[in-house]
C-alpha cells in the first residue's frame, strides 16, 4: 500500500507495487474549476512526477512505471519498464529527457529508446533538472548531489562542508533541483535549505535556511519564483532567488510542488490539497472537492500548449481546465 509516512527528519514515500490499469474519460468540477481524468491505475498504483516537451509527456512512479503521451497529454500509454526501482523525478526541459529514482537510478532516453547511466551512487534520487547545453543535477538523501555536463551520461558527486554551511551534523535531504539555461543552479532541502549556484555548480552561497523543510521550488523567467513545503511552508522571491519572503496560506498540509501557468495562475499541491493564486501569490483559494481532498497529488505539469497536469495517488493524471 502506498502511503506517505513522516519519518522522523523527513517526508518519504513508500510505495507498492504497481498493477497497470487504465480509464480515461471521467471529469469532475468545482466552482469555476474543471477537471478531466485523463488516466487512472488502481490503488496500489503511484505516479511521483510529469513533464512535457512539445507534445509529447512523461509521468513516472512506482516499480519503474512509465506513462507516455505524443498529443499533449489526452491520452496516455503505459511504457515498458526498464527498471524496478521507483522512479520519482523525471525532467524534458532538453531533447532528452532524464528521470531518476531510488538507489541511485538514473536513466536517459536517446531516440525514444530508455538506457540506464551509471550515477555513481546508491542515494535515493528525488529530483533531477537538465538545460539545453547538457549541464544537469541530480539531487537526493543525506546532502546527495550530482552534477553532469554531457546530458546525463556520467556524473560527478558535489560535497558540502554541510557542518560549516548549517551548523549541524546531519546531511540534509536535498529534495528539488533547477538548472537554468544560464546554468544558474538553485536546490532546495531539509531546514528549509534554499541554495544557489551561478556558475554551474563550482561555488555556492545559501540564499534561505529555517526550520522547516522545502521539498520543490520554481523560478520563473521574469524573476518570480515559489519554494514550497512541510506543513504549509510557502515562499516567494521577485528576484530569480536572491533573496525570499514567507508567505501567508490557510493550510497546515504537506505541500510538494507548485507551478504558475501561461495565464499566472500559481498552483500549490501538496497532500490532500490543491492550492491556486491568480494574483502572484498575493491571496490563495483552496480547492475543495472530494477527488482533491480524499486524495494526494504529488506533481504539476505543464504541456506546451499550456494545460496543467497533476499526477499521484491511484496513478491518476489529471488535467485542470
């Protein structure tokens, strides 16, 4: 059974099995908010992330699910896994896309044929972001992080003095990852971690520490951007990250990824809880239905053509209109 367990220091996801199952069609509304399932697995199943490029789509999940979409995201097919592993980020930002998961796992696809990469680690991988000129990170548990400048193929470890940078001695969980085109690299973790790299990956300076913890982040290309995470933690920068400020939502639920679409809207997922702002981040509406709260969504994504995806519990892709 899938389920969310906060261990101690962190939010994990243990997951079963998945045992494919597929049903499109079904739609449900709230208010003003629309929604179509465009793909539904059984129980057990569990999709952890989404991402397009062009018209074509990918979601990822449990036992080395992989979902597939060539027309925007209408309709899906189940691929053939390549591993067992979970995989629990994949990114399409470049011409091929990446995804990454437990133990280590990273695998690259090339002419729409998936291979694995050796990482050079065992570290459960929780996010993962490549540009167009091939520089991409993978980051992940106990301060994991890793950088690769051919697309992929190999990986080099980046180490932190984490004693001298948090003044503790625990590794932080690193759970979410950004590369620019610029090659601006931002990641974001454990004690609400918010780190920056403008060369990169060579130097590094922390632009936010706390006391919670930031399991995904956004950056925009005016400059905006949103870091969201434990227990209804939500931040908000106008300056592509250099500096950030909390802010105010009526909620205490874990929140695990958030995206501002082509017409501003700024959507918030997080555990039993969809979140939306059409003024930046100024004021929040929560969607309030029984597919969003009697369930968790763990990712948003965005097709080309601008229609937003969530993916999660059941292995439900969703489409919000």
């Amino acid at each position: 059974m899938m389920k969310l367990v906060k261990a101690g220091r962190f939010v994990t996801i243990a997951a079963g099995l998945l045992v494919a199952a597929g049903s499109i069609g079904e739609a449900f509304a709230v208010g003003e908010a629309e929604f179509d399932v465009r793909y539904k697995g059984i129980a057990h199943d569990a999709l952890y992330d989404i991402c397009f490029n062009q018209n074509a789509g990918i979601a990822v999940g449990v036992a080395g699910t992989m979902f597939a979409t060539d027309d925007g995201g209408k309709d899906w097919r189940p691929g053939t896994p390549v591993t067992q592993s979970a995989l629990l980020s994949v990114d399409c930002n470049a011409s091929w896309p990446i995804a990454v998961g437990q133990s280590g796992t990273v695998l690259i696809s090339r002419d729409g044929k998936w291979q694995v990469a050796t990482s050079g680690t065992d570290a459960r991988l929780l996010s993962v972001s490549v540009n167009n000129a091939g520089l991409a990170f993978a980051v992940g548990g106990f301060g994991a992080v890793l950088r690769s400048a051919d697309g992929g193929k190999s990986w080099e470890p980046i180490a932190f003095d984490w004693d001298e940078l948090l003044g503790d001695i625990l590794e932080p969980h690193i759970y979410d990852v950004e590369v620019s085109e610029a090659g601006v690299v931002t990641i974001a973790g454990e004690f609400e971690l918010l780190m920056r790299s403008s060369d990169g990956g060579d130097t590094w300076e922390i632009t936010h520490k706390g006391d919670s913890s930031i399991f995904a982040i956004e950056l925009n290309d005016d400059g905006s951007g949103y870091a969201v995470g434990q227990e209804g933690r939500v931040l908000r920068t106008a300056d592509g990250g250099n500096t950030w400020d909390a802010v105010s939502v009526d909620t205490n639920a874990n929140l695990l990824d958030v995206l501002t679409d082509r017409e501003g809207t700024v959507h918030i997922t997080g555990i039993r809880t969809l979140l939306q702002s059409l003024d930046g981040g100024k004021n929040w509406t929560a969607i309030d239905a029984g597919d969003i709260t009697s369930r968790w969504y763990q990712a948003l994504g965005l097709s080309d053509d601008g229609n937003v995806f969530l993916v999660g519990h059941s292995g439900r892709v969703v489409q919000i209109k």
